[in-house]
C-alpha cells in the first residue's frame, strides 16, 4: 500500500501532536521503533522514531542525547531531522524519510561489484570525517544502519549509541555498547573509544559488502572476542588497493588506522581508478600532536 492510499485508509489514526498520522512500521531496535508518517500539516512522508515505553531510564537519556545530537548536525549522507518531543512516555524524533532499503537487505541478496561499494565507502566515510570533526563517535557502524535511497545514496542512521567524545559514560556494567559483529578491539577491551572505532567497522562493513559474508559470527561474546584472537580474513583474490585499504582500516591497533578524510580520500581514489594513490602520501596519517589545550 503506498502512502497515498493511506492518506484515505487511516484518516482516522490519532495524529502526534495534532500533525503526524503514523503509517506501517519500517523498522525496530532495542529500545525504539521506526514508523511511515505523514505530517498532515506539510503534506509530505516522513519517519517517526518513538522511544518504546518502558524502556530503562539509560535507554530514555540515550534517546534524548540522540535527539540533541542529531539536531546540530548537517550533511548529505545524514538523516535530517525536522522535529523532536522528548515530553511523555513515548518520546519521538521526526525525521527525513528516505525511501529504499538498508544495506543489510541488499547484502542479504548476495555481495555488491567493487564500484558502488567504493561509492558507498566513500561517502559513509566522508560522513563520519565530517561526524568526527563535531568530536561525535558513532559506535554502531553496520549494514542495518545505512539506508540506500532511490537514486543509490547512502545514508547513515541510528546515533542511539553515539557519543561525544570527553562526555560522561553511559555504559552499564559489562555492557558491550554496539553491535558485537562490527566492534573494534577497543571497544571490547577498552572504556574509552575513539573515531578510529568507527574506521574498523566501517572496514569490516566494507569487507562484507565485497565477499557477502560477516567476517565475525558466533553468539555475542564468541563473536565479540573473535576479534581479539585473530584479524579479519581480506582475501588475495581482492583487488590490491582494496587489501591494503582493508587491511588498514581494520589494524588492530587504533592509532595504526587511516582517519577518516583519508579513508574518503582513498575509496575516492579507488571510485576513479587513481589506486596508486594508495602508496603516497602514507595511508596511515602522523600521530597528532596533543597539548594541554586538547
């Protein structure tokens, strides 16, 4: 049913705050889920995502940080958002709705050609350097959280669990925050995570895209430590800038990984054809230089 044929089948649905008539139900996560909506007052589609009642209170304080975070950003493979109520027991955000699968059901089809996962790289990439410069870490980088619209882009969702860098921690004891197929080693072992995080799942999500399967598979805990017992396995058979990008970007060590404007410059590079701009200047970026300013 399109949303048209809604607009006169659920006329009488309750609207949310008197503007918002909610259509079929896209998507769910832990403590949210994701509607079709019309907002009735600009005729035009958009989705709802609503806090799921009886959540715990972490969950409450995440939904809203997201909010709040999502609000002050801006760029084009980012969801916008166009308004929030964060009163009540089912808190909602509005936002862009964008029409197309994710990529885990294109994944689910079989591996995608070198060239759009390039594409896809680039500018998943190029979202999280400019994420990064709001000192924002994602920390849930995975197929189910890209959206490909009508025209092939992408888009990156969910900042459930995104944090800004030097904030208060949120994490319950023993809690793995993320998703335990795409976490860096860090985050398994570490309180304290950076971008390069991101970087690694977004190495491993790239890695899929090219061979069709998780590279880490098991229960959570087996697929989390996974990781920590062995690197991911980058086939030969992979073109060689996409094995020396891989094997980069997902370095075992944090500091060994490629930031993200030079991961973008890269899978640009790789988009064109111009792959020796893998060998120069270095894939791996200088240490950076911290002062008592940082």
């Amino acid at each position: 049913m399109s949303l048209d044929d809604r607009r006169t089948t659920a006329t009488d649905t309750p609207l949310l705050c008197d503007r918002y008539r909610l259509g079929a139900l896209l998507g769910r996560g832990g403590a949210s889920r994701v509607y079709e909506a019309l907002d009735v007052m600009l005729g035009r589609p958009v989705a709802v995502k609503r806090f799921q009642p009886g959540g715990n209170a972490v969950g409450r304080y995440r939904f809203a940080a997201e909010a709040r975070m999502l609000a002050g950003l801006s760029h084009p493979a980012l969801v916008t958002i166009h308004d929030v109520c964060l009163d009540g027991d089912e808190p909602f955000l509005i936002m862009r709705l964008v029409n197309g699968p994710t990529l885990r059901d294109l994944l689910d089809r079989g591996p995608l050609e070198p060239a759009p996962v390039a594409r896809i790289g680039a500018r998943l990439a190029d979202a999280l350097a400019y994420v990064h410069a709001q000192n924002i870490i994602h920390r849930d980088i995975k197929p189910s959280n890209v959206l490909v619209d009508e025209s092939g882009d992408c888009h990156l969702t969910d900042f459930g669990v995104a944090r800004a860098l030097n904030s208060a921690h949120l994490t319950i004891s023993g809690e793995l925050v993320g998703t335990a197929a795409y976490l860096a080693p860090e985050q398994i072992t570490d309180l304290d995570v950076g971008p390069a995080a991101d970087i690694y799942a977004l190495g491993l999500l790239l890695l899929e895209c090219l061979t069709g399967r998780t590279e880490y598979t098991g229960t959570t805990i087996e697929t989390a430590l996974a990781r920590l017992n062995r690197p991911p396995h980058i086939p030969d058979t992979l073109p060689s800038p996409w094995h020396t990008l891989l094997t980069a970007m997902t370095a075992h060590d944090p500091t060994a990984r490629p930031d993200a404007n030079r991961c973008t410059t890269m899978l640009t590079a790789i988009t064109q054809g111009h792959t020796t701009a893998l060998d120069t200047p270095p894939l791996i970026p200088a240490p950076r230089r911290t002062t008592d300013h940082d």
